[in-house]
C-alpha cells in the first residue's frame, strides 16, 4: 500500500493550486454579502460544489462506489467542523478585506501542524518549528497594527469570527488525515458539501432573497471554485503531511491580496510588506528542510 507522504511535491503543488481556487470562492462571497444572507450562501456554495466532486469520482470510476463508507462517524465529525468552519469564514469575509479575512484562516496551518504532531504522531523537526515560527512572526506583522487603528471596533467581530473558523478548519483538516487512510478523498469531499448544503438549507426559514442572474452566477462561481478547491485539499493531504503542508499555507496570501488590489481596490498596507519576507522565508526553510531530509535518504 502506497503511504500518504510518498508524495510531497504533488501535495505541496496542489495545495497552491486550492489556494487560487479558494480565493476566486471568497472573491464571489465577498461581492455577494451585501445582498445574500449567510446561509443562502452557504447552501449555493455548497450544492455547486456537488457538481466537480461528482465529475471527478466519474473520471476516477469512482462513482457511486466511493460513497461507500467504513468510518461514518469520521465523516460526520469532519462535515460538522467543516460546515461550522465554511459559516465563521463567509461571515468573516463579509466584514474584513479578503487578504485579512485569509490572513486569519492562516493561524489553522499551525494548529494543524500541533494537531499533527501530537495527534497524528508526525514528526516536528527544528526547521518546521523555525518555518513556523517565522510565517507566524509574519502573522502578528500583519494583525498587530490594524489591533491599534481606530477600525477596531468594527472589524473586532470579523477578527474573531476568522480566528473561530481557523481553528474549526484546523481541527476538520486532522480529521481528513486521519479519514483518509481509508476514504477516498472524493468521498470526504462529497459528504463535506452535502452536509454543509443541508446546514445552509436549514436557514431557509430565516429569510432568503430573490437574486438577479448576475449575483446567481457569482454564487454559481462560488460553488465550482469550492468544489475543486476541496478535491485539490484533500488530495493534497493524502500526498502529504499536515506539518509539511503547513508552511505552505501562507504562500496562498499572494491571491487575495491581489484581488483586494485589482478587484476592490485596496491598498497594501504596511504590515503586510514586513510579513511578506518572514512568510516566504518560512516557506522556503520548509521546502529546503524537505530536500535535506530526502538527500540523507540517498546516502
């Protein structure tokens, strides 16, 4: 049987690939938010997503064979973190600028990495904890000096529902790790969504809205990009472990600020470009750690 780390460039390219992909879906939510409540979101999002997972098990002749479960239990419990994971993030992206909004979702990578370590028994070397510490160094350039503007009462919610959802997505994410050495990552991705749509569904009752075929086809949007978002996520986390994958997290910051600047129009501001050389120099220690462990093997 072939390990779920024999692969870590694939995991690692994939893992950028998701972040591309994710921040097209937060783009779609964030222009929608003034209009859509919550949960009609969630649910869109959700029910679209359903599309690429489904076509993905088809070209893998997985479906509907792969739907077949051995670890129920693990699936809810990942769908629950997840679902409650999705709502926290949308609700945070509504309220704070996506680089923000993703910048906060970055304090999961290093939860996963404990999880990892202590949970999942994988190794945490000097260089993971040096890369980790400095994309965490970067962190705190970039949340510390918006804590003291005069914003920070308003952006106080959006601060803590990111934080909220980071740890929800840290714990969801261990949860794929351990799942998927009997699941297929389709199949996580399937009953994540399906799970996550009938939660947004649910909301019903509290009031959604008629919308304008423009705003439809953003949530559409939102949906797809999700969807193969989660098939690249998972995917990379059978090729790879949580703690290698986690300083590869940050990278995925470059995305939604270049939508901020080319979509909405906001300015970089200065803690980013002091957090910008600590995160790629994290980055890089990781992957170097990565070839030095692989060049002691050859020896």
């Amino acid at each position: 049987m072939t390990s779920a780390t024999d692969r870590p460039l694939a995991g690692i390219l994939l893992r950028l690939c998701s972040g591309v992909l994710f921040t097209g879906m937060m783009v779609c939510v964030k222009v929608v938010s003034t209009e859509v409540p919550l949960g009609q979101t969630v649910f869109f999002r959700s029910a679209f997503a359903l599309l690429p997972i489904v076509v993905f098990m088809i070209w893998r002749h997985e479906f509907p064979r792969a739907l077949a479960t051995r670890r129920p239990a693990g699936h809810l419990l990942r769908s629950g973190l997840g679902a409650a994971a999705m709502f926290a993030s949308f609700a945070a992206v509504a309220r704070l600028p996506v680089a923000e909004a993703t910048l906060l979702a970055q304090l999961a990578p290093v939860a996963m990495a404990v999880g990892g370590v202590f949970l999942l028994g994988e190794r945490f070397t000097r260089h993971r904890a040096a890369a980790l510490a400095l994309v965490l160094g970067g962190v705190a350039a970039l949340v510390v000096p918006e804590l003291g503007s005069g914003e920070q009462a308003e952006r106080l919610p959006g601060y803590a529902l990111g934080i909220l959802a980071a740890l929800l997505t840290a714990g969801a994410l261990v949860t794929v790790r351990r799942i998927s050495l009997t699941e297929t990552p389709a199949s996580i991705a399937f009953y994540f969504v399906l799970v996550t749509a009938l939660a947004g569904l649910a909301t019903w009752p509290l009031g959604w809205v008629g919308v304008s075929g423009t705003t439809l086809s953003l949530l559409i949007l939102a949906g797809l990009f999700g969807g193969a978002a989660h098939i690249c996520m998972t995917l990379a986390l059978r090729f790879a472990e949580v703690s290698r994958l986690a300083p590869f997290e940050y990278i995925a910051l470059i995305w939604p600020v270049l939508a901020d600047l080319l979509i909405f129009g906001l300015p970089l501001s200065p803690g980013f470009l002091v957090a910008l050389p600590l995160v790629l120099g994290g980055a890089g220690l990781a992957a170097l750690e990565g070839r030095r462990f692989r060049w002691r093997l050859r020896r």
